[in-house]
C-alpha cells in the first residue's frame, strides 16, 4: 500500500495534509467532547453537526488523496451524516423502552465517533500497520457501543465481537508481516483476518447478534462502516485470485443458506451483507475490481437505507434483495473469463440470496420527512446501478486503477 | 540465543495449553513474553516486555487470582454449537482435540517455514501464534481469551524479530498489545 498523499491535484501540499488530518481527527475531538457532556439530547446534535462538517470535508478529499481512498471515504461520511439524522429518534426510543440509561447513552456515543474516527484513520492513514491500528480502534468502538445495551444478549454479542475480530486482526497483522516472506500464506491470513472485520467466513458469527443486538444507528456504523474498510485493503493487498474466489463463493453460499433459513429482519441485512460482500470479494478475485467497487457502494448504500426505515420500507428492501441479481449480470463476463463452472455456484448464491431477501420484503412505502434520507440513498444507489453517467464510471474505474 | 528464546517461546505455549488455573498460567506467560522480547532486537522490546509480561498479566490477577479456565470449546462452539453438543464430540474426541491442535499447528508452521527458508524464528513465531489462538478457541473463559491473545501477540513479536528494519507503525503494533487490552477491558466490564 502506497502513502495516500502520493496523487490528485493538492498532493503533498498542507492543504491536502490538512484535509486528511481534520477528516480523520474531527470524529476523536467529537468523542472526547461527547465523553464530557452529560445531556443525551446535546449529544445526538454534536454528532449530527460533526458528521456533517465531516462529510463536507470529505467531499474536497478527491482533490486531495487517490480515489478508491476518497471514495470510501466520503462513502462513510455519508452513511454516517445520514444515520446522525436519525440520532434523537433512536436514542429516545432506547431511553424509553430501557434499552440504554444515561451513562450508557454517553458510551456509546463516544464509541460511535470513535468506530468512524477509527474506519477513516485505517482508510487515509496510508500504511497498512497504521490501517491495522485503525481497525482495532474500530472493533474496540464497535464492542462498546453493541455492549452499551443493558441486555445479557448485548453483552455476549460484545465479547463475541471481541474475542472473533481479536483473533482475526492478530491473524491480519501476522498475514501483514509475512508479505514477503510467504506471499500465499500472507493472502490467506489477510482474507481470514480481515475478513473478521467484514463479517465475512469463517470467523462472520459476531455479525448478526451485533446487528440484532445494538441500538439501530449503532448497527449501521457497525455493518456497513466497520465491514467496507477490509475491502479496501483488500484491494490494496497483493492476494492470490484463487483464494478471493474461494473466499468469496462461500461467503455468498453461507449467507444465502443464512437467508434461506430466515430470522428477524435485522438479522436477515447482516446475513444479506455477508451473501453481498462475498460477491464483492468474488468480483475482486475475477478482476473486475471496478464492479466490485461500484457493488460495495450499492451494498453500503442499500444496507444504511433499510437498517434507518428498521426494515419497513419496501422500496429500500427491494433494492436491497436486488442487489444479488444486479452483481450476478455485472460478474457473468469476467466469471466465464476465469472459468464457465463458477457460473453454477455464483448463479445458484445470488438467486437464493435475491430470494431470502424478498421472500421477506414488508408490506408498507415509509413517507414523510423520517424517511428522506432512505430515500435519499435508494435514488443515489438507482442512478449509480441504473444510469451511471460516464463520469461516475470514469471514477470508478480510476479508483481501482489509482 | 535467538533459537533458544523462541524454542523457549514455543515450549510455553504448549505448557499454557496445558496449564488449568490462571495463577500458573500467569507466570508462564511473564516468561514467554521475556523470551519473545529476547529476539526482538529493537527498542519496542521494552514496552513489549513491559505491557505484555508485566502489566496485563498483573491486572488478570488483580481481576481474578485464582480462576479455574475449564476446558470447554470457546470460539469453536461459537461456530459450531449445535455439533459441538452432540454425542459425536463428547469425549475422549473432545478432550484429545486440544492436544492434537499443539501438536499438528507446530508441526505445520515449522514444516512450512523450513522450506521456504524464512528461519527458525518466523516458524516459532508463526506456531506461537497459532497456539495462541488455539488457546482462545478452545476455552470460553473470558480471562482465556486474554491469554490465548497475550501469547499470540508473543508470537508476533518473534516474527517482528526476523525483521532488522521494522518501521515505527510496524514496532508498535507489534509490540503493544491493543487487543489483549480490549479482550481484558472486555473482561472487566462484563465481569
């Protein structure tokens, strides 16, 4: 992995040090800020202007750093600019139903600034050991605020969290040192490492009781902004093909099997993001790596639309369950470039992930303003899928290619 | 010097797998961290020795001084319950599995590094790392995951070691141990 400093029109300037510095810090002096105020209401406002002046500094970082790191990003602002919006009705809902208390309202709101200060620090930090400290800050954020929640269950998901994602990044920061040693072995402990992260197989079975489990904003950071981060350093890895495909094929399978079997809704988006990110990964190892750029968007995207309607958005589901069949017309080419048989097991995953999913769609179209932001991601996710215009697709291609 | 360190290393891995109670355990995990620190070579063996043989070994036992760690599947039965509960499993199968893991994962590393010429080092390292997670997979007490990462971060630090040039961010990933730390806050906070 190069420094990210390394291109784009301000590199090497102090403006653009500058940039990376704010977009990376202002998440840190919010949580240090919020570890001091007392009041739940003051909060979810410093949140909601923080991740706002995140997300319009983020949006100068393509100026500032190379694309597939900006893009990620600004991607992750954006969830969490949209998901902050949502802050004083979640939090007053779980004061209400007894779910979090004053003091737990404090934790998890430093531990979601945090997990976003921790996922940028890892995606701008331009070097894999700093990347790998960045993902510690975030699973260590992720474990307090699932923990926050005064359940036993919140509390098992929490040290799963830990104890799984632990083993995980010491088998990444193992994979990390022994790049040029064991080029192959690396691969693998990298794809299982930050696979953990992702939510991916073997090492994926914190991820549905963390979605299930968390209060609703918390679970949004927890499954799209922890789990995009690994992709990128995926990208950035020198990792055999053949085990990206492997990987990938049985992270699809799992999730559709996973999908199939059915639980509640939260439970069946994580299971839903495990099929997706495996296609993601799959499409890595193929080398259509600009497809699976664009499918982590509309994953990132989607996922952050159904988790803010809690599921009851038939639009924002539809989408979302498309998404498989959608990677599956993208992936044909390059998957009969690899080899024709892999069309079997990938046609056979994305149909009965689509399937899973839809087979839960809900019944109602959520209105007003509660819903915009949704809304607001679905017609984004359409018009990238749908209507790319061909300067969006020139980004993409020089994000994977930067 | 460094073969015996990181064979020393690897020798109380396997004690660890062994070892029922948290006050022998501790002790045996001060002295791995001063074997894996031995081979570092690099000023971060100081605070590796420091946090990872001194600190966190003495806040377990300030936790939990005299701890029993049952041997009873951890993150396997995470992943594998319903199978890890049927009749299949039950013993001797189960009680065997912790044994045959120290001794085929050892096995595999060294077997895998003495081709590709890394040196002994990487091969112990890369065992106790193995072993390390081992450890957390088979026992569910939350103060056996801490030491199974404690010694898996021993095992990092001999394969830091085989590096002359270790870059900052690198020497303090290596030799801090962040994720021991969680797992213990962890601990502590569900305790």
């Amino acid at each position: 992995m190069t420094g990210v400093l390394a291109d784009g029109p301000l590199a090497g300037t102090w403006v653009a040090e500058a940039l990376v510095a704010g977009v990376i810090a202002l998440p840190f002096a919010t949580a240090a800020v919020l570890a001091v105020v007392g009041s739940w209401r003051a909060g979810v406002w410093i949140i909601a202007g923080s991740a706002g002046l995140q997300f319009v500094a983020a949006c100068a970082l393509p100026w500032a750093v190379p694309p597939a790191e900006a893009h990620l990003a600004l991607l992750t602002s954006l969830v969490v600019m949209t998901t902050s919006w949502f802050g004083p009705r979640d939090i007053a809902a779980a004061l209400e139903g007894g779910v979090l208390n004053r003091w737990r309202v404090r934790r998890y709101h430093v531990g979601c600034q945090a997990l976003v200060g921790g996922a940028q620090l890892a995606v701008l930090g331009g070097d894999p050991f700093v990347a790998w400290i960045g993902l510690v800050v975030v699973v260590a954020a992720a474990a307090a605020m699932t923990g926050a929640v005064l359940t036993p269950a919140a509390a098992a998901a929490a040290s799963r969290l830990v104890r799984l994602c632990g083993a995980g990044l010491v088998l990444a920061l193992l994979g990390t040192l022994l790049l040029d040693r064991a080029p192959f072995l690396a691969g693998l402990l990298l794809l299982v490492g930050y696979g953990a992260i992702a939510g991916l197989l073997p090492l994926h079975a914190w991820l549905a009781d963390a979605a299930a489990e968390g209060v609703a904003p918390g679970a949004i950071l927890v499954t799209v902004v922890q789990a995009n981060v690994p992709l990128l350093l995926f990208l950035r890895s020198d990792i055999a093909p053949g085990l990206q495909i492997g990987f990938g094929l049985a992270a699809l399978l799992a999730g559709a099997v996973a999908l199939v079997v059915r639980s509640d809704r939260r439970r069946m988006v994580a299971m839903g993001g495990l099929a997706q990110l495996g296609l993601v990964v799959f499409a890595l190892g193929t080398g259509a790596t600009a497809a699976a750029w664009l499918l982590l968007t509309l994953l990132s995207l989607l996922r952050a639309a159904v988790l803010q309607s809690d599921g009851d958005d038939l639009a924002a589901w539809l989408a979302f369950a498309l998404v498989p069949l959608y990677a599956l017309y993208l992936l044909a080419g390059p998957t009969v470039a690899v080899s024709a048989w892999l069309l079997l097991p990938l046609a056979g995953g994305a149909a009965a992930a689509a399937c899973g999913l839809l087979a839960m769609r809900p019944a109602g179209i959520a209105v007003g303003w509660a819903a915009a932001p949704a809304w607001l991601e679905v017609a984004l996710a359409a018009a990238l899928a749908l209507a790319m215009p061909d300067t969006v697709l020139a980004w993409f291609r020089a994000a994977v290619e930067g | 010097m460094i073969a015996v360190a990181a064979a020393g290393a690897l020798l109380l891995s396997v004690g660890l797998l062994c070892v029922r109670r948290l006050d022998v355990a501790l002790p045996l995990l001060a002295l791995q961290s001063a074997c894996a620190a031995a081979t570092l070579g690099h000023v971060a063996a100081i605070p590796a020795f420091a946090l990872g043989g001194v600190v966190l070994p003495l806040a377990m036992a300030w936790m939990r001084p005299a701890t029993a760690l049952a041997a009873r599947g951890g993150a396997v039965s995470l992943w594998l319950s319903p199978l890890w509960a049927s009749p299949l499993w039950a013993s001797p199968l189960r009680a065997s599995l912790p044994w045959a893991g120290a001794v085929a994962l050892p096995l595999a590393a060294i077997a895998l590094f003495a081709r590709s010429g890394s040196g002994e080092a990487v091969a112990a390292g890369v065992s106790v790392v193995a072993l390390g997670l081992w450890l957390v997979a088979m026992r569910r007490h939350a103060l056996a995951t801490v030491l199974g990462l404690l010694a898996a971060q021993n095992g990092l630090v001999l394969v830091a070691g085989a590096y002359p040039d270790l870059p900052p961010t690198a020497a303090f990933a290596v030799a801090v141990p962040l994720l021991p730390a969680l797992a213990l806050a962890d601990a502590w906070l569900h305790r």
